[in-house]
C-alpha cells in the first residue's frame, strides 16, 4: 500500500511538474499536522512525506489547522486540496455552491467513526450521538453531521488536542475519519481508545480537489488516469 502511494505522489509532482515550471501551485492539507516523524506509519503522513520530499518549484504543500486551511484555500484561486471530497466540500459551504471546483478521482475511502475511551465502544447507532459530548475538529465537515444528530460538539483546534481531550475523558467520543485516527492507535497514551466497526457515521472519497485555474483540468485529468493506471496495476 505504501509503495502504491508513494509512486502514485511521484507520477503526481511529474504532472505539477509538467505544468508550469515557473508557476507555484499551492495544495492545502486538511487535518495534518506537521509532525512526520510522529507517523511514519500513517498513510495520510506517507503520501505528505513523498510530496515534500520530491518537492519542486510548481508545487507547495501548506500545513495548517483545518479552519485556517480551508479559509486560505477558499481564498486562493490557483490552488488544490487534500484530502477532501467535493460532495463533502459542497455539503458544508453550500453557499459558495458556485465556485467552479474540479476532484481527482477516488484515492481511497475515509470512514468518518466515533472513537472512545474504552475498551468497547457504547455507540450502537448515529441516535447515540444525541446529546453525548461529542468532540470535532473545529471547521470540519464532521462538524455538520454532530450538529445533524443531537450531540453537544465540543471543537478542537487539532487531532492531538481531540485525542487529548478523548483520553482524559473530558468528551464522550470523537468524531474522526478513519484516514486521520489511525495514527493515534500506534501511541501508547491511546491504547485504550476503541470504536463501534459497525457503525458508520458517513463515508467519502478521499480525492484532490482543485480551483478551476488555468490548466487545472488538465493536472487533474492527468492525476486521475495515473490514480487509475496505478490502482489497476496493484488489483
């Protein structure tokens, strides 16, 4: 899986590459934050390790908490995301439903679940939810489907401040992606946090998504048959 993606992130700074060699295009990361060394095993974490590693001048990764991420990609026109999902994005700002925005197709899918301090989790269904303190990253789509089912939303500026929160038991669940929480299951201050296999609070997939910048239809047709070429070789 690991070499999978790192080949995929090869062929897509050759694509940025290909581009504009003068021309800078920033990629916005949601709900990463800059600490690689913490997750070397972390999915997420290895696709960012090989983008910045085989970094060049048409491409620049931005780390950011996610409010200020999402603002400053909203704000800059000649820019991309990830990882994200338009229905998602047009889900949580249907008032800028306007904005001509293009995606990649699907890299993987992210499976948004509420983790616990426990053994075994006690939320059977998304009705639980209801009136649970329930913490989420501040700005997160997530946010919208806590609101959506009743709970009391608790909002984090980051997933270390939610883990922390989770695991002094200060909150009763956190509201992740699956992409994101895995990192956290590694640590040993997390080893007690638990999650409901069944229960699935929404599923996306994660995709790049881009404005509709000049030559932008042509990095993302170029991404997308790569993703294609690359998941078909690995079947």
């Amino acid at each position: 899986m690991y070499k999978k993606l790192t080949l995929f992130l090869t062929l897509m700074t050759a694509s940025f590459s290909s581009y504009a060699a003068d021309t800078e295009i920033n990629l916005y990361l949601i709900s990463i934050e800059n600490e690689l060394e913490e997750g070397a095993n972390f999915k997420l974490n290895n696709i960012i390790q090989s983008i910045t590693a085989q970094h060049t001048p048409a491409f620049k990764a931005n780390f950011s908490p996610v409010k200020r991420t999402l603002r400053d990609f909203w704000h800059d026109k000649h820019s991309c995301l990830f990882p994200a999902s338009l229905s998602a994005i047009r889900e949580k700002w249907p008032e800028k439903s306007d904005t001509p925005l293009l995606e990649t197709i699907k890299i993987r899918t992210a499976i948004a679940r509420v983790y616990t301090n426990r053994k075994k989790s006690d939320f059977k269904n998304k009705q639980d939810l209801k009136n649970r303190k329930i913490g989420v990253i501040r700005g997160s789509t997530l946010e919208t489907f806590a609101n959506k089912f009743g709970a009391s939303v608790t909002k984090a500026t980051s997933e270390k401040q939610l883990f922390s929160m989770l695991a002094s038991n200060r909150i009763d669940g956190a509201l992740l992606y699956d992409t994101i929480a895995e990192k956290y299951f590694k640590m040993p201050d997390y080893q007690h946090i638990s999650f409901n296999p069944s229960l699935e609070i929404t599923r996306t997939g994660t995709r790049i998504i881009c404005h509709s910048f000049p030559g932008a239809e042509q990095i993302i047709e170029n991404l997308s048959r790569r993703i294609k070429s690359l998941a078909h070789k690995t079947s």
